[in-house]
C-alpha cells in the first residue's frame, strides 16, 4: 500500500464540479496566508511533497510566493477547511487526513483576509517570484521537508507593489 497523501486547496473543492477559486492577496505590500494545514498534534507530522499555484493572469510585478514552516504561530481568521475539502489523493478509499481543521489551523483565506500572526522562527521551505502565471514543485522522494506537529505550514503571497493578485494555490502532503 502506498504511503497517505492529502491535497488542500485555498479553496473549498469537497462537493463541486467546478475549478477552485482564484482569491485575492492584500493590496499593500505585505505578506497573505493563503493557504494552513495544523498537523495533529498526536501524529508524526507532515512532509509536503508538492505545491504550487496558479495565478489568474500574468502579473506587471511578479509576488513573492513561499511555502514555510512557521514554527507554533498560526494565522488566524481563515476560513476552516471541513474534512470533504481535504482530498484523498492516492488512497481514496483511506481514512481522512489527521490534520486539524478550524480557522486558526487548517484554513485558508478568502474575502476577509486573515491575521498574521508574528512568528519569531521560520523555515522556508520553498520560495519564488513569478513572472509567470503558474509553478509546480514535486520533492524528491525521501527528501521532503518535515513539518513537525505542533508547527504550521503556509503559502504566503506578498505582492511586490499594492496591487492585490488573484491565485489557486495546493500542497499534497504525505502523513
């Protein structure tokens, strides 16, 4: 049997036949959570083995896009994904994520954008500034970045100018 991965997306995906939603970033020059998963705390964490994310046009000034561990600070004011929206990649028929859901945990933002936080310890894992409208990274097998319970992993987008940028963004992690 195949080891477990889960995809999320910064938007609901559980019961719709339609794309995910292109969400907005702030319009200032700051960083935006756009996407949380909160490992349970009981389990041995998560390791992504992919993310990436689609902007929904070229960009005049490309954001700066990063997917990092921000130790035990968690945005907060996401919209809480619910277990349908947490895809059974690989293993449909396989018991649910074990990752916490709520609006200070596994979220994403919407609308209303959600609250930083202030970590003091970080750890990128993954950075780029895109030029383009889309990137896509798989970890080499056995070589993915682990994300310890207890710790919360991000994609933040910070534009480069106060211009908000509309984007899907997804990480699939392996429990």
């Amino acid at each position: 049997m195949p080891s477990k991965i889960y995809v999320a997306y910064n938007s609901a995906t559980g019961a719709t036949l339609n794309p995910p939603t292109m969400v907005a970033t702030r319009a200032t020059v700051s960083p935006c959570t756009m996407l949380q998963i909160a490992p349970a705390a009981a389990s041995p964490g998560i390791r992504p083995v992919f993310w990436g994310y689609v902007l929904a046009g070229t960009p005049a000034n490309p954001p700066d896009v990063c997917l990092m561990d921000t130790g035990a600070v968690f945005a907060s004011g996401l919209t809480a994904h619910v277990a349908a929206g947490i895809t059974k990649w690989n293993v449909p028929s396989g018991e649910a994520s074990t990752v916490q859901l709520g609006t200070a945990l596994t979220g994403y933002a919407t609308a209303t954008l959600p609250t930083e936080g202030s970590p003091t310890a970080t750890r990128l894992l993954d950075y780029k500034r895109e030029p383009g409208v889309y990137y896509l990274i798989q970890e080499p097998l056995g070589r993915e970045p682990e994300v310890a319970p207890g710790n919360c992993l991000r994609i933040v987008a910070t534009p480069s100018t106060a211009a908000a940028v509309s984007m899907v963004c997804f990480v699939g992690w392996e429990e």
